[in-house]
C-alpha cells in the first residue's frame, strides 16, 4: 500500500513539475525570462497601449532600444496621440543599428491620424534578427508637433523621453514589408 502511494505522489509531482516548466516557457516573455529586462522586444506585434506620453516639443529626442525579433525590417509601426493640429510641420522616425541608420522619414503632422497605427517606410534591411537597433522619434523641425506616442508603462523595459528615463515601452512595431 506504502510502494502505491510513493508511486502515486512521484507522479503527481511529475505531473506538477511539467505543467509549471511549460506554464515558465509559454510566457517567459511576459516574465523577463529572455533577453534583458531593460530591453523591449521588436517585432511585427505591437503592444497593446495603457497610456500616452507628453507631446514631443522641439529638441525633445524620444528614443527606445530593443532586440530585434524579425530577421528583415522595411517598416516601423508606431501610434500617435493627436493634441492638435499643426500645418508644415514635421516629425522624424528613424531607426538605427548602432550608428548605421536604416530607416529615417519624416512625417506630416497634419497626415497623421490620432490613435491609429502611421508607418515609417524604407528599404528593407535582412539579417538584424537578435540586433540591438534604436528607434528614434523627434521633430524635423524647431517646433512642437502636437503629437504625443502611445505607450505601455507597464512592460518590463525602459525608454528615454529627452533627458527624462521613463518605465515601459513605446507601442511599435518593426517588419519587412
């Protein structure tokens, strides 16, 4: 009766210790267990959006570094937060890979859309995948944007919003077409 239940009790733990590892391996992401914790991950899902950033004003720099997770990028994805509207004015996206730069564009203000996804669009670049790139967003120009990011303050990474270093993450996202 002892030797069925020893059986029975190692099995049971078996069983727990399997469905625990593969509970840590599904969401090791959303825990910190891969790549560093200050460091967001880019790729061709964007972030689900919990708060907005303060209006990116002239010389404000609003940058971000992330490991790569697509192996070619051509475009970046961002959301912006309309304030106003501002005409001939202009806001630059671009994305580095060290001090290479392989995408930069600028954008009318006046083009984008409030809360709703404004691509950044280049040549596309392969073999970045595990990379660390910067994205960059700031205006073209001496002047305030009337726009502010969309982001994430509740994601274990962290970006810079001119001199200030905020927790979370810009909602991006990065692909080849």
């Amino acid at each position: 009766m002892l030797k069925k239940m020893n059986k029975k009790a190692i099995i049971i733990g078996l069983l727990a210790v399997f469905v625990l590892g593969a509970t840590l391996i599904m969401f090791s992401d959303k825990i910190g267990g891969s790549g560093s914790s200050n460091s967001a991950k880019g790729g061709s899902e964007m972030i689900e959006a919990n708060d907005v950033s303060d209006e990116i004003t002239k010389g404000t720099v609003v940058s971000q570094t992330f490991k790569c997770t697509e192996d070619s990028v051509g475009k970046v994805a961002l959301v912006f937060n309309k304030l106003y509207s501002l005409e001939n004015t202009y806001i630059t996206v671009e994305l580095l890979d060290g001090n290479n730069t392989i995408l930069k564009q600028d954008i009318n203000v006046a083009d984008i859309p409030d809360q709703h996804r404004v691509y950044a669009k280049g040549s596309t670049v392969s073999g970045l995948k595990g990379k660390e790139l910067t994205l960059k967003i700031y205006p073209a120009s001496d002047s305030d944007t009337g726009v502010a990011l969309m982001i994430n303050n509740s994601v274990r990474s962290t970006f810079s919003f001119g001199s200030k270093k905020m927790t979370g993450s810009i909602c991006f996202s990065v692909s080849g077409d």
